[in-house]
C-alpha cells in the first residue's frame, strides 16, 4: 500500500541479501582456495611431497585468517550500526515509559492520538520524499515520535506544538538532534512566512503531520490558498477526509473540499492505518495523504473567488440541479436567465447537478457568467 517506501524497502532487503550472498560465496571456498594454491604453489616449485603438507596448510591458514578478518569486519559494522541507530520514541512502550514518567494526560480537545508503530513513521517521512536538503515543518509533534524520523532524515525540522505540557518531554526526546526547532504556538496562529524565510531563506519547504483532525481543513486550506512556499504536504488524517479530498467528478465524496484542495495540489491517498497504530485509539479510521502542491492550477480561471462561490453554491444543495443550486445561493447575485444562459454555453444539460462538473467545467462556467455580465 505504501508508496515508493514499500520498493525501497524491498530493494534495501534485495541489497542486505545480496552482500550477505557475496560474503558466503568469498568466505566458504576460500580456505579450499589456500588448499589448491598451496598445492600448486608446491607443485610448481616440484617440491618434496613431504614438504607439501606444510605448504598446504599455510594456504589453508592464511585463507582462514582472512575470512575471519571479513567476519569481524561484517560483525563489528553491524554492531556499529545498531548502536548507532537511536532508540524509537514511537514503540509502544517507550511512548507510555514517556508519559508516565512525565505524568502527561492526553488532551481530546487538541487531538492527541500518538503514533506508536515505527514502520508508519518511517513510511510517512519516506512518502514525503523528506531528504537531507528539505526542512520541514511538522504541525503538532507530540512527544516527538514522527520529529524523531524527519530528524534523521531532513536537515532542518520545525515542530509547532500547542499543548505547552509537552514542550518539555520534547525538549528531553529530541534532545539528541540538534536540526529540530521545537515552537510553542498554535500553528492556525503562527506566522508560517516567517518560519520560511527564516529557516530556509523562504524556499519551498515540504509540511509533513499526523495532523489534529479538528484542524484538518483549515491548516490545509491555508497551506494552499495562501500559496505559502510549500512543495508537498504528506499528512494524516481522518480516512473519510483523506477520500473527500482524493475523491473525482460524480463520486459520493466529490464535493467543494475535493475541488478546493485539487485546484492547488495533487492528492494521493498513501495508505489506509488502522486505529490500533495509535494511543490512545481514535474512534475513526486515519489515512495517509500527500498534496503535491501545483506549479500552475490545472485549470485557469479569471476569477477564483468567483469560480469558488459557484463551488459552495453547487454542492450546498447537492440533491439540486446545478441550476437550482446556483439560484439559491446568497453569496451569488445572477438572475435565473442568466445562470441557464451560462449553463446552455457551458455545452451541459440544464438539469446536471453540480457534482457531475469538473474542475475545468466549473472554471468555464465563471468565465462565461464574467462574460454575461460584461466583465
Ligand atoms: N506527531 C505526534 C504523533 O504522530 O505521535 C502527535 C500527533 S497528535 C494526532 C496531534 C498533535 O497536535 C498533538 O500533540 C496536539 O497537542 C497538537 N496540536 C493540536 N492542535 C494544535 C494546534 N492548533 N497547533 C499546533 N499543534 C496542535
């Protein structure tokens, strides 16, 4: 299900059994190898056949030493690499170890389910292709088990946490990494712009989160519309949102935050995580969705906020016809005549209803009533 971290994974295990594989195929012929070569060495010298044996057995010897060189060799990396590896806030015990010890009582206003499976964290930064040459912003890092990954695996990492209870168990996790910055703010509050330009001289940074579901649309919304540097934001939310969002023309989840979100970015929907991949369990299912965030909008369209109200109004009334729905809406001052002029020129049936149109088409439809109304 995972995106490209499942084929990098697999290659990872293609690569470890590959040296592994080399490693055998040197080590166990290689003390036959001294064998032959001291007796062709003896050969060669046509030596006395009791004096043979000796040399066999140097050949023997000598390849035996250099097989276990390689085995301490191999050995001694692997453990230079495990301890090296530093030890996961996100396993199930070290995250309740953390709030026990630090008495933290999870907060259900600010929605706080901790990730506690390694393997997801690992995806999510992976998804996100975070790279050493990324800073990324992390809304709501907890007790810092998903700051931990994009630690490792980004240059710079900027953590905007709410809950000024957990500043401190941050401030002792991630003590090890020193490209985290960790910020006490409520993120729908905090000056991303600055942020930016401050931490990465207002280049594109990527935004990766298990996101606090209250604010799902609004920080994404923001992300997008007001066109912050951003190249990519990998995110978890609620499944049902993360489908809404994913979701195309004339589907029960196509609706005006699908077109919103599709007009800035592109979605795809990661993978789907089950509820026991968090503690405390949430009610509802989660899913993993990245935006990749549009150079140029799919479509133009002269006016946005124009093309936007005709969203709203379209699917405000969803069992209406587009007609209707466009009628009724107060943010919309059309007569009738001209609303069924505009759908007649857009080439669609006067009785569609709003969620069969597509993005193009309902940037068509506001150019045209521009258009009707001489602008
Ligand atoms: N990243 C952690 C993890 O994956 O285990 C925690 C994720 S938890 C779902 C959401 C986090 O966002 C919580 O730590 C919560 O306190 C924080 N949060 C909630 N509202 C916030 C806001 N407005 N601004 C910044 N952080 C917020």
């Amino acid at each position: 299900e995972w995106c490209e971290r499942k084929a990098d994974s697999k290659s990872e295990k293609i690569r470890k059994y590959a040296y592994w594989g080399v490693y055998l195929f040197v080590a166990i012929p290689l003390p036959g190898t001294g064998a032959w070569m001291g007796a062709l060495i003896a050969a060669l010298l046509n030596m006395d056949p009791k004096k043979t044996f000796p040399v066999i057995a140097i050949g023997v010897l000598t390849a035996g030493i250099i097989v276990s060189v390689l085995s301490f060799g191999v050995l001694g990396a692997i453990i230079y690499k495990e301890k090296n590896m530093a030890e996961r806030i996100s396993t199930p015990s070290r995250t309740k170890e953390i709030i026990e010890a630090n008495r933290f009582a999870f907060k259900k206003n600010f929605g706080q389910n901790f990730l506690i499976d390694s393997n997801i964290l690992d995806n999510i930064a992976s998804c996100a292709g975070v790279t050493k040459d990324d800073c990324v912003l992390e809304i709501g890092p907890g007790i810092g088990s998903l700051a931990q990954v994009l630690a490792e695996n980004a240059r710079q990492v900027v953590a905007v946490e709410i809950d000024n209870t957990l500043i401190p168990i941050l401030k002792q996790t991630l003590a090890d990494y020193d490209n985290v910055t960790i910020l006490n703010q409520d993120i729908l509050k905090t000056d991303i712009d600055a942020i930016i330009q401050e931490k990465n001289d207002g280049r594109n940074i990527k935004v990766v989160a298990n996101l606090p579901y209250y604010i799902t649309t609004p920080i994404i919304m923001d992300l997008l519309e007001n066109e912050r540097h951003v190249d990519s934001i990998t995110v978890m939310v609620q499944k049902e949102v993360a489908e809404r969002i994913n979701a195309k023309p004339g589907t029960k989840d196509y609706g005006a935050l699908s077109l919103a979100v599709q007009y800035y970015a592109e979605p795809y929907l990661v993978a789907n995580v089950p509820p026991n991949c968090f503690m405390p369990r949430p009610n509802v299912g989660s899913a993993v969705i990245r935006l990749t965030v549009h150079e140029k909008p799919p479509a133009t369209v002269r006016d946005e906020s124009l093309m936007f109200r005709l969203i709203r109004a379209s699917f405000n009334q969803r069992r209406k016809t587009l007609a209707n729905g466009l009628n009724n809406s107060p943010e919309l001052h059309y007569s009738k005549e001209q609303i069924a002029e505009a759908i007649e020129k857009l080439g669609t049936s006067p009785s569609i209803r709003g969620e069969a149109l597509t993005l193009e088409e309902f940037a068509r439809l506001s150019d045209i009533l521009l258009e009707l109304e001489g602008k």
